[in-house]
C-alpha cells in the first residue's frame, strides 16, 4: 500500500485517510491511484456500506503535488494527467455505497476534486474551499471537474471562484449548497460522519444506489463534446511553466499571456 493512503474499518464504513501531513496531504499520481484502486475494492465488498475520505492532520487535500508537474511539456501530458484524473475520480463516484468526504482545513484544487466526486461533503469549520489556479499555476480544471462543481454551486458560481481565485470558509460553502453540512467544532467532524454512517445504513440500499447512478449519469450528459485544446492551450503555456517554477520557488508568478 503506498504509505501515504491508509484505510480503516469503522463500524461498517471504510475509511479512506489521505496521510501526507508535511505536504497538507498534497496528493501524487501513486496516491490518486491508490485510492482509486481501494474505492473499485470496496465496491465488491458486501460489508462495506460507506466509504469516507479523509486527511490526516490539519488538511483534507491541499492539491495535486506540483511537483508531479515540473517536466510538462507537451500537450500529451496534460491530456493524460486529465484522462487519469477522470478515472480516479470517476473510481470513486462509482463506489456502490454512499461515499462521504470529510472535510478540514484546505479543500483545494484537486482536494476540491475528490471532495465533489463524493455523495455527501460534511464539513469541520476550519475548511476552505478554492480553485486558486488564476493566481498560482496557469492551468485550468477540467471540463470534467468543472461540471462536478456546477452541478453542485451552478456555472455562475464556479466562474466567480475560478476568476477570483479566492478560497470561502465553510459558512459559506454551506451556503452556495458545496457542502452538506458543517458541524460545530474540529473535534466534532468525526462523530458527526460516524453518525451519517449509521443513519445511510439503516437505510433501503437499492434506493440509495438507483439515486447516485441516475445523478452520475445526468452529470455525464453535461459534459462538452470537446475541451482537450483548451487543456493543452494552459498545460502548454509558458504561463503554466512560470506558475509551477513560481511555486515551487515560493514567490509570485509573473504571467505573460502566452
């Protein structure tokens, strides 16, 4: 198992913990499949009747690791990073179970990601929610993850978080219907998941799964014919590779537009 990915049993739920602290739980390529591979896995498995994904310490997932971007350089790569990215999160939509992200401190990014491919997102108060790319890197999300996002906020709001690459509070998130719930205290994210657990449990399966197949395939119909050249115009771009040195250098990237 790769290290940072570890599971445990909880009462009937899997647990999917993304443990990567010193990197607030940025996640590698390895990770991503990682959890892909365990998510099919529990799909299988008749015992498992939720799956929640989790991070150690004071993250959720803070991104994808921008180092795994440093030698891109053609167009093929970011289609492929793309492609794989829709499979992994594609893995987990597809769990036969209710699946449920539990959320602390950044959801960003790809962390934003896995948080929508989730059924149900139950929030801590410490959680912040962005698409921050306008400001950091030069890239773009997919055309696949930003309809994971619409159909959760609309178009209008996720345009607004993607052009002002702020990140919002869990108050808010709860507002625009990103989250599901947010609970009272740090301490009370856990509990309050275990809770949910039991109640989706006690509850009739086949309903449960027949609901998340017919919002996944409305969701697929909403996907654009095509979008790959607008993937390969950012990944290709002098901009992207400024923004990926700028932050791994830690300072402000300097955009050129091209």
């Amino acid at each position: 198992m790769t290290e940072e990915i570890r599971t445990e049993r909880r009462a009937g739920a899997l647990w999917i913990v993304v443990d990567r602290p010193t990197a607030r739980n940025a996640m590698t390529f390895a990770m991503y499949d990682r959890v892909a591979a365990i998510c099919r896995d529990a799909s299988a498995d008749a015992t498992v009747k939720a799956v929640v994904i989790s991070g150690a310490g004071d993250a959720f997932v803070a991104g994808t690791d921008i180092a795994q971007f440093v030698d891109f350089k053609e167009a093929s790569q970011a289609l492929e990073y793309e492609r794989r990215m829709d499979a992994w999160l594609g893995a987990i939509e597809d769990v036969r179970v209710p699946t449920i992200a539990a959320l602390r401190g950044p959801v960003v990014g790809g962390g934003l990601a896995i948080a929508a491919a989730c059924d149900l997102r139950v929030a801590a108060p410490s959680a912040r929610f962005g698409v921050p790319v306008a400001r950091t890197l030069g890239n773009c999300f997919s055309a696949a993850n930003l309809v994971r996002l619409a159909a959760l906020v609309g178009l209008g709001r996720v345009k607004e978080l993607v052009f002002t690459a702020r990140l919002i509070d869990a108050a808010e998130a709860q507002a625009i219907g990103l989250v599901t719930e947010v609970v009272d205290g740090e301490d009370a994210l856990e509990p309050r998941v275990g809770e949910l657990v039991k109640q989706l449990a006690s509850y009739a399966p086949l309903t449960l799964h027949a609901t998340k197949e017919m919002v996944r395939r409305i969701r697929a119909r909403m996907m654009p014919d095509e979008a790959a050249d607008l993937v390969a115009l950012c990944y290709t771009s002098a901009d992207f590779r400024e923004g990926v040195r700028a932050f791994i250098e830690r300072r402000k990237p300097v955009w050129s537009g091209r």
